[in-house]
C-alpha cells in the first residue's frame, strides 16, 4: 500500500526512536540524510526557476518543471531507501508536500513498477482519495487497444531506466476524454525507480485548433479585402507578401512578385522612396505615402500607402506591414477602404444594440461591447451562445439560429432571459451572412427589459382604469339609489317623530344608508371621481394631529415612530382625504402584524428633481415631490400579490377584517390628488409604502383664490323654506320624485323634467319666472352641461346647481368658463337639498 504525506508524519517520532535505540549513530545518519532530502528539494526549486525563466515549463505557470519534479522525486525516494527507509525525518514530508500541491499529476514508482508515492492530482485522475493503492497508468489504459502499445513502451522505459515520453488518451473518472504529455523519466540510485509526469494537452490542442480557425479566417479577410495589401522585409524592404486585391489592380500575379527580391521601387512609376525609410511612431505606425504604381498597360494607379514596422523577436528580422488605398476615382474618392473600415469598427463597438458573429455550430466569434455590457465579462470567444441564456430559453434560441442557417429571415424576435440574471429580458434577432469560407451569422440583442416593465406597468395601469371605470359607473348609480332611501327616510321622519314606533325602524334605514354612501365614496375614490376640496398644508403639521388618532386604531401592541424631514415643502391636497390615506395604511399595517406586535414608522422627506431622475420611476415624471412613507415590520406581501393590492375587494385578509377597498381607496387619492404610490415588500420582513405629492409652489392665481377663500363663509340658514320657482331636472324617477316634495314642502314650486330635452319643452311652455334649475349630470340624450348651454339662452341669469355622484372635476372642463354654477354631490339628504337652494336662493 502506497504512503501518503500523513502517515509519514505519524511514524516520524516512533521510527527516530526505534533507531536511536538500535543504534548509537543514529544521530549522525539523520542529520546527513536530511541535507541530502533537503538538497534534494532545493535543487528542483532552482532548476524550476532557471527552466520557468530560460526555454520551457511543465504544467500551468508557477508549476514544476520536469528537471525539478525528477530533483524532488529523487530527494523522496532516497529518502525511503538504505537500511533506515522506515525512520522518515520531516525534510520528506516536505518534499511529499511539494509534491502534493503540484496541480499536474504525477507518481513515482520502483525498479518493478510498483507505486512508492502519487499526489493528490494523480489520484483524482485515477479515480479517487481512498487510501488504498493508486493503479499505474498500464492498469488505467487496460482494455484500450489503441493505447496499450503505448502504455507497454511508458512502462518498459520506466522499469529499463531510459527516459520516454508518449501523448496519452484516455477517460477521466468524470467521463470526459483527455489528452496527456506522458514523460518518464529514470531516478539516479541503487534502488533505481523512475517518475512518471502528466501534462494536460487538451487546453492547449483547444487553443492551438482556434488560434488555427482564426488564423486562417485572417487570412481569408485579407485575401478577400477591398483594399491593397503587401508585407516587407523591414532590413531590404523586398516583398514578401501581396494580396489579390493589390495584384489585380496592379495587373501582376502574387507569386511572381513575392520572393523574387522585389522592393517598392520596383512597383512605383518614377522614383520611389524607400518602404524602410522613416521612424516608426510609439505603436510602430510610420508617416503614409503617396505615389502612382505601375498598373495595367503601363497606366499610373495612384494610392496612399500606410505603413507599420513590427520589430522582430529573437534575434528575427522585423517586417513592414502596408495598407494600400487606390486613389483612381480622384478626390471623391479620400472616404478610403481604410476610413470605412474604422468608421465600421467604430460603428460595431459603439453601437446601442448588442452584436455578435456566430460560427454555423453557434459559437461566438466576436461581440461588441454593447453585447459583453448585457451577457457580462465572462463571455469568452468560443461559447455557445444558447449557454448565455436561461434553460427554458435554449431551444427557442437554437430555433431561431436554425432558421437563420437555413436563410428563413422571417424578422421574428425570440424573448429570452440570462442565465446568470434572470430578471433581465431581451430580444434576439439573427440573420445569415454570406462571407469567406461560409456562411456566418450574426445575431442582434436587443435590451428590452425596461420595455417588458413599461409594457407590465402600462397593461396594469390599463386594467385599473377599466375597473376605475366600472368602480366608478356602479358607484353612480349606486348613488342614485341612496339618495331616494336617505330622502324619503327624511321625509318619513318628517311625520314620524322620536316616539313614533316606526321612528326607530326609519332611523335604521338611514343609518344603512348612510353606510352604504360611505362604501361608494371608497368606490368614487378608487375611480378618481369623488369631490376634492384641496388646500395648502404641510404634512409635518397634518400628521402631528394625526398621531394620537393613529395610535389609538394601532393598539398598544404596535409601536408607533414618525419622522419629520426637515424644512419640509408644502403640498395642495384635501386634508380629509390625505388623513384617510395614512389611516388606511396604518390599519392595513395593523393587521399586517404578528401576534407579538411590531413598529410602524412614517417618514416625510423633501424629493428634489435630481432625486426623482435617480429613483427611475418610468411613469413619474421628474420634478420635486414631498415623500410620504408608511414602513411596517409585518408579514410582507408576497410578490405574486403584489400587483394586486390596489384592485377593489382585493384581499388576503380574512373577510371580518376589511372589504378590500382600504388600499383601493389610498390608490384612487393619491392619483387624483397628482401624486404616485409604489409598494415595496419582503415576505417575513415587512411592507413599505412610499406616497410621492408634487411640491406647492405658489402663484398669483393661487393667492387671488385665497384671498376669496378667506372671505368670512356664509353661516348655515336656520330657515329652509323659501319662495320661488325651480326646475328640476333628473332622469332618476325615485330621486326626482324626493327632491320635488322636498322642495315644495319647504314652499318651492317645482316644476320637473325627466331630461334635458323636456327641460328646454318645460320652459319654453312655461309663461312664469324661473328663479333656479336643479339638474343632474348624468343623463341620456342630453346630459346636464349641454342642456346649461341651450338653457344659457332663455335663462340667461338663473343660477344652476348641478347633483350628481361624480366628482365636479368630471364635468366642469365641458361647461363654458364664464357659466357660473353650484354642485351637491350625491347621495344628499332633504337638509342638505333644501340647505344647498336657500343659500343659492339668498344669494342671488
């Protein structure tokens, strides 16, 4: 059984004193075979330096060199022969550890062929660390015909004393074929033995067959170039290579210029300067020169000629190297094949889009750097381009390439993702082009990430505008509705007073619908319809009123924390909605939390323009905000749900716990109020919110209606009854049939309509004064703003109150800015009806 390193060590002390024992001289021999073990090692450490330095190195740079790996091997295995071979002193342990650490592997062997020590490579090439003995070479290549000749020859070098070397292939325990540098070489002794080293030839045969492609697809570049090209001698300057291009506008055969001594003034018409004249600049380039060549029939071909001097190495010659530019066509023509081509290179590296050449196996070729900046440094000429992308991706990728292949163009993109980031999308087009040797293809990427998001963020934002919409006309209508049962409850109430057995049975109604009135303000609020009545207020003020509110709905188990930024900027919102978002919040963050409790924190903060071009939001325009943000430490939300919460009756909660609308409601204010909201969650960390407001900015128009909105309000009429005619227009029967007996019993006379046409029919048929009209928006046919316009004519100075359950925003843009008018959004009560017509009544 072969040692290893480690049981050196563990027989080191017992073998000393076994020896010491025996023999009084024992102190004297292991000194001296230690020198010698440490010589030994010494000696193969220079001779590597001196081989890594001067012709060749074995194995990777840093490795041991063959003369070195023989000097170490040697110093091991004297150290295991003579009369004291089992007292191992710690100089062969390190000499077993040099060669341990060796990335090659590599074995020593005895006289018979058997294995006295193998690093931990060869081990792992022969198929493991157990510590049973490691099998030769011959017994690895058993059952190999083809190698078994070769094996015989290693082995009989080895076991004769004569140094061998053979390329050996075989399977790794891995199951991938490789090439080896097998060299044996014999150790110096009595016991004789020899080292067997392995070099890995498979990176390098790689290497050498792609240095080879890409050589000869350099040369098939420079064959079939639009320009002229020659290379010189640098000492004489004769030709020793032309290319076709050259030789046809020169009417001459390569071959019969090349090797023949030929200079450039052989070639030139009149005198010539010489091609090695002149100094080459830093990177070799020299001054260009014009002249005329001897072309057909003794015609002159003027060119400009660029050149470059390439020292030579080792003692070699240098050479000239020299672009030829045909200058025939006159001064049109100085955009040179040269000026193209960097204008090309330039286009090609510089371009937005990712461009690669791939080989027919769909290998990479060359890449620019739009390309490497997406897929990432790692790309290496020679991947497959189907490894860059994720798996699920590969066969569509492939797919495309094969359309390619077979010139199907058909323009169609392929989505795909990367392997090592997933998140990033982009689009992959290929097409054939015919060039060289074959056919290559070149394939486009194109960053699409950012588009895919903007394509999500806009379909959802499409969707939340269609359920706004339908959130919005269900809400209407549903408006309609509460406003005849909250009617006739008052006016039931009217004759039945407190006492009244039916009194408390009417109160119920009210208060259920008054319920109900609330549920479709949140609808209102998500459709961006409801009534705002928006003042200038700052947020540090806002939500110092706020917090004993907020702390009493977040309980004692929740820990309340607001932090105010510093000279805050001012934001124009109503207040009442504004409160009712951070309260909505809170109370979602609320039962966001575990049993245990957690911590709410809200954080107002200034957002400058250069900080909201930083967050990239693609739908916030930039500009300067006043950051609201809600951060709880609860459950989180998980991402699949995530771009879900801001839909109505959306919920995870349990169905005791809330409708679904709290954060549907926060979504519809903070968009009709112009600001924007984005949620960010980690599931088991918590959820934040982050509310951006546009920043106020005072103008003239906004302190002349300030100073009209200070104006002392007038106060409530204790009165409500009143004289004069009304029109009442409304297409909802139940809800005109209320308004009119509410009006006339407060001493009104009304007379209705039931649209906006009837309404024109009622006053030209009525003969009387009327003193106000009473409409609703909504109707069909004619809707309220029209019917004011045609109304502007006959009525020309009779106020108008338009009713209705959308928002006054929803329908002032249709109206003529000079018509004056009131609203009462729906649902209302009698009291707020009749409050409404006297105060517009008084005030007329």
């Amino acid at each position: 059984m072969a040692e290893t390193p480690a049981d050196y060590a563990d027989t080191i002390d017992g073998a000393a004193a076994d020896r010491q024992a025996a023999d009084g001289s024992a102190g004297r021999v292991l000194p001296a075979r230690r020198w010698i073990v440490l010589g030994g090692v010494a000696i193969g450490v220079v001779t590597t330096l001196l081989d890594t330095a001067g012709v060749h190195a074995f194995g990777v740079p840093g490795a041991l060199t063959v003369s070195g790996l023989v000097a170490i091997a040697g110093a091991v295995l004297y150290s295991f022969s003579g009369s004291n071979a089992d007292a191992l002193s710690r100089s062969p342990l390190a000499a077993g550890e040099a060669l341990n650490a060796l990335p090659d592997p590599c074995y020593a062997t005895d006289r018979r062929g058997s294995i006295l020590f193998a690093n931990e490579a060869y081990r792992m090439l022969a198929g493991g660390f157990d510590l049973d003995r490691p099998a030769p070479l011959e017994r690895l290549l058993a059952g190999r015909g083809d190698m078994a000749e070769v094996a015989f020859r290693l082995a009989q070098a080895a076991r004769t004393g004569f140094a061998a070397e053979e390329d050996v292939r075989f399977e790794t325990p891995g199951g991938v074929e490789r090439l080896y540098k097998v060299v044996v070489r014999p150790l110096s002794g009595a016991d004789g033995g020899a080292v067997w080293l392995f070099r890995d030839l498979t990176v390098e045969r790689d290497r050498a067959e792609l240095a080879e492609r890409t050589h000869k697809r350099s040369i098939s570049y420079i064959e079939n170039a639009p320009v002229g090209f020659f290379a010189a001698d640098a000492e004489r300057g004769a030709i020793v290579y032309l290319n076709p291009t050259l030789g046809r506008w020169l009417d001459v055969e390569p071959a019969h210029v090349t090797g023949r001594g030929l200079t450039l003034s052989d070639l030139a018409l009149g005198e010539a300067p010489a091609l090695t004249d002149g100094e080459g600049g830093p990177d070799g380039e020299m001054a260009p020169l014009d002249l005329d060549l001897k072309g057909p029939e003794g015609r002159a071909v003027p060119v400009r000629i660029i050149r470059s001097r390439l020292e030579g190495v080792r003692g070699r010659p240098g050479h000239i190297f020299a672009l030829v530019l045909n200058r025939t066509t006159g001064d049109k023509a100085e955009v040179t094949a040269r000026d193209a081509e960097m204008r090309f290179a330039r286009f090609f590296n510089n371009a937005p889009i990712g461009i690669a050449t791939v080989d027919q196996d769909g290998r990479i070729d060359n890449a620019n750097s739009a390309f490497v900046g997406y897929v990432g440094e790692s790309v290496e000429r020679g991947m497959r381009l189907a490894d860059l992308v994720a798996e699920d991706d590969r066969p569509a990728v492939d797919e495309l390439l094969g359309r390619a292949r077979t010139g199907q163009l058909s323009g169609a993109a392929v989505d795909i993702h990367l392997q090592r980031n997933a998140e990033r999308v982009g689009q992959l087009y290929a097409a054939r082009v015919d060039a060289g040797e074959g056919a290559a293809l070149v394939v486009y990427l194109v960053d699409a990430t950012e588009q895919k998001s903007l394509e999500m963020q806009f379909a959802q934002s499409q969707k939340m505008q269609a359920v706004g919409q339908l959130a919005g006309g269900v809400a209407h209508d549903f408006n309609n509705l509460l406003t005849a049962i909250i009617g006739f409850c008052d006016l039931l109430l009217a004759r039945h007073q407190a006492g009244d057995p039916s009194f408390a049975d009417v109160v119920q109604i009210k208060q259920n619908a008054n319920r109900a009135a609330n549920l479709t303000r949140q609808l209102l609020a998500f459709s961006r319809r409801q009534t705002l009545r928006p003042k200038v207020l700052s947020l540090t003020d806002a939500l110092a009123e706020l917090q004993n509110l907020l702390a009493r709905l977040l309980t004692e188990k929740v820990e309340l924390k607001i932090v105010h930024g510093r000279d805050l900027g001012l934001v124009k919102v109503d207040q009442n909605q504004l409160e009712q978002v951070v309260i909505n919040l809170a109370v979602n963050a609320r039962d966001a939390m575990p049993d245990e409790g957690g911590r709410l924190t809200i954080r107002t903060a200034n957002v400058s323009e250069a900080d909201s071009r930083a967050l990239d939001h693609a739908l916030m325009p930039h500009g300067e905000y006043v950051l609201i943000e809600v951060a709880d430490t609860g459950h989180g939300i998980p991402k699949e749900n995530l771009g879900k919460i801001f839909e109505p009756f959306y919920t995870t909660k349990d169905p005791s716990k809330g409708t679904g609308l709290g954060l549907s409601t926060v979504y519809g204010i903070v968009k009709q109020t112009g600001g924007f909201i984005f949620p960010y969650s980690t599931v088991g960390k918590g959820t934040t919110f982050r509310i951006y407001l546009p920043r106020y900015v005072e103008t003239a128009a906004d302190r002349k209606q300030e100073e009209i909105s200070l104006a002392a309000a007038p106060p409530e009429p204790s009165d409500l009854t009143g004289k004069g005619t009304i029109l009442l227009v409304e297409d909802e029967d139940a809800v005109r049939t209320f308004a009119a007996r509410a009006l006339a019993t407060r001493g009104y006379e009304v007379l209705q309509a039931e649209s906006g046409e009837a309404a024109l029919a009622v006053v030209d048929a009525h003969e009387g004064r009327i003193d106000l009209v009473v409409s609703d928006v909504v109707m069909p046919n004619m809707d309220g703003p029209t019917m004011a316009k045609e109304l502007k004519h006959k009525l020309p100075d009779t106020p108008i109150i338009f009713v209705s359950g959308y928002a006054e925003d929803a329908f002032a843009k249709s109206l003529d800015p000079e018509q004056e008018f009131h609203f009462l959004p729906k649902p209302f009560s009698l009291k707020q009806l009749a409050a409404a017509v006297k105060e517009v009544m008084n005030a007329k």
